[in-house]
C-alpha cells in the first residue's frame, strides 16, 4: 500500500495511484494486464467500498487477497520504487538481468540501444545481449562498449554497423595495461555479425581482437563483402584460437589462396567443430584440397 502512495497520504490512494501501482506490479510480475479506462472505473467503484473516492488500506487489502496476490507481496516489495512518479524505471530496480533479446525492433536505432544499454549496464552479471536488426549504425555499437566485463554473447547481426562498426567494437572490447593488451570482456564466448555490411577493412582489427578472446567459440561474419584479402587477414589471426565454430557463408572467398590460409591456421584450432563456407563461388578446383588438409 505504501509503495502504490505517492501523494503523502498515508490513509488512501488516489484512482490515478492505484492505476499507476497496479500496471507497475503486474508489468514487473510478468502478468498479462490492460484494461481500458472504463474498465478502470468500473474496479475502482467495486474497490470503494465507501464512496469515498479513493480506496482505503482496507479496500486495498481485500482486492490484494481476493486476486491472490498476496502470495507475491515479497516480490512487489522489491520493486517499490517502480512505482513511483519520478521517472525510475524496470532497470532501476529489477532484480539481476542474465539475457535480454530486443532483435527485430528496427525501430530502436542508435539512440534507443544507448538508453537499454545504459539500464543493462547497471547488471553486473549480465551476459547476454541480442539485439540483431534493431537499427543502428556505425556510432550506435558504441553503446554495448558500456555493458559489464561479464558479458558473454552478443549478436548486431542485420544492423548496417558496416567496418567502421566493427573497427570501434574491436577496439573497445580491448584494454590497454602497462604495454600490453587484455580483453575487456574476458568470458565472451559469441559474436554474431551476419549481414552487417562488413568489408575487408576491418577484418585487421577483428584479427588482433580473437587471439585476446581465449574463451571465443562461436564467430558469425556471414554475408559480408569480406573478400579474398579480408579472409587472409582475419586467418592471421585465428592460429591457435578456441573457436568451435566460424560462419563465412556468402562472403566473397573466390581465391584457392584465401582458403589455403584459412586452413594453414585453423589446423591449430583444436576445438574446431564447424566452418561454413557455404554459397562462395571458389573458382579454383584445389580449394577443396586445403580444407581438406
């Protein structure tokens, strides 16, 4: 009751308290919830048992036990300051976030991941974000840069973040100390890229960045325009790596000579399960041989 009382008075609430209060617990529940404002006059009258106009402890506590939600009164108690009218919101009092999916919102753009990523960086054990085809550019990939070194996963996949994307996130993802690099995010483990308007350009900054990734598995970099040069140069730096699985599908590999250097160096990936180089068109016959070897 207290935590749906905003206006300082300690003996009723306000039509406009209860609504606010009631939409905020169910919301933070995960109870499916909306009713339509008649709708909303119709349970208040029922509420007020008095006439009053606005519905005492009382009447508060009998709609509590008679929807069952009493049962959940520990749970609501946590979130008291959802409720409030100072602008707070889920993220400022949630409990811990482990994965969040906002894919498919292509809306969203730059902006709109700044202020998700901005409550998500409040989770310290946060872990995964997917957030493929949500509308961001080159500038809006600097907004995961402020999530907590624990994350794990992350997928841009369909956002047109394009090299110069990829060059800020590599560089970011790296820290400098006493002359020498570490990551930032020392347990990721997947990076999903697929059809990110990526070319060759920034395949040297994602070089330098997977041999630091010691715990990286999973690499998607699919239908991008990386090209022959781009596959050599993301190979220089695959040698030894932890990945299990790495998807180049339709990615401009044309030349026997960048599929000898993709083998040359994941020969030395142990746990190497999967690399997809389906619909590229290698012209030349011997191709297949180095992957083969």
């Amino acid at each position: 009751f207290a935590a749906f009382n905003q206006d300082g008075d300690s003996k009723t609430l306000t039509v406009a308290e209860f609504k606010h209060g009631l939409e905020a617990v169910m919301t933070t529940l995960q109870i499916p919830f909306s009713l339509e404002e008649n709708e909303w006059a119709a349970l208040v009258n029922k509420l007020d048992d008095d006439w009053s106009g606005a519905i005492s402890l009382d009447e508060f506590k009998n709609f509590i036990e008679n929807t069952g939600l009493d049962m959940q009164m520990d749970d609501v108690a946590k979130f008291t300051d959802a409720f409030s009218a100072d602008g707070k919101g889920f993220f400022d009092t949630a409990p811990t976030v482990l994965h969040l999916d906002v894919s498919n919102n292509a809306m969203m753009g730059d902006a709109g991941l700044a202020a998700l990523c901005g409550g998500i960086c409040q989770f310290s054990s946060f872990e995964t974000l997917r957030a493929a085809n949500v509308g961001i550019g080159p500038e809006g990939v600097r907004s995961v840069l402020v999530l907590q070194p624990q994350l794990v996963n992350l997928s841009l996949s369909h956002n047109t973040i394009g090299s110069q994307g990829l060059i800020t996130l590599c560089t970011g993802m790296i820290e400098e100390s006493s002359g020498s690099q570490r990551p930032r995010y020392p347990f990721f483990q997947r990076l999903e890229l697929d059809t990110c308007n990526l070319t060759e350009e920034s395949m040297s900054a994602l070089a330098n960045l997977v041999p630091l990734q010691t715990n990286l598995k999973y690499l998607v970099l699919s239908n991008n325009s990386l090209s022959n040069g781009g596959i050599e140069t993301l190979a220089s730096g695959l040698g030894g790596s932890t990945l299990v699985e790495l998807h180049l599908k339709a990615v401009g590999i044309t030349s026997s000579a960048a599929v000898s250097a993709l083998a040359e160096r994941c020969e030395s990936c142990n746990n190497l399960a999967l690399i997809d180089l389906s619909d590229n068109i290698i012209v030349e016959k011997d191709a297949a041989v180095h992957v083969g070897e």
